[in-house]
C-alpha cells in the first residue's frame, strides 16, 4: 500500500488565515510545510524535523519578521479590503 502526502495541516490553516487576514489587518507568511511528527514514526512517507530544528526555523522566521517590519513578501498580493 502507498503512502500519500495528506497536506491538510498546511491548506486548512492556511486558508483560515487568508480570510481573517484582512479582517485584522494582518499579513500571511508563506506556511512550512514540516514539523514534529514524532506519533507518526515508522509509518511510510513520514517526514520529519528535530525539535531543536523546529523550534530554530519558527525562531529564525520570527525574527525576520519582525526586522522585516512585517512587510508583505515580495509578489505577494496584499489581501483584500
């Protein structure tokens, strides 16, 4: 049996933002597409980071943020007022 990509925890949440965005005047980083999935070890297709992997990507994108003065990505579309 083949084991497929299921990307539901990256295209619910992502869309859930794109429509309160505008609402609350916020911006929509781009989502990353891996995280901890330590339940799921041994299974066919899982992929996964280290915590202190984990916790340094969210940390780095964090701070670019912030330097960046949360300004939208370059190409992106802003939301819709």
């Amino acid at each position: 049996m083949a084991a497929y990509f299921l990307p539901t925890d990256v295209f619910i949440p992502a869309e859930l933002c794109r429509r309160v965005a505008p609402v609350v005047h916020a911006v929509v980083a781009p989502s990353v597409p891996y995280g901890l999935s330590y339940p799921h070890r041994g299974f066919k297709g899982e992929f996964s980071l280290r915590i202190d992997t984990f916790m340094d990507v969210v940390s780095d994108l964090c701070v670019s943020f912030a330097v960046a003065g949360q300004r939208p990505p370059a190409g992106s579309t802003p939301p819709a007022s």
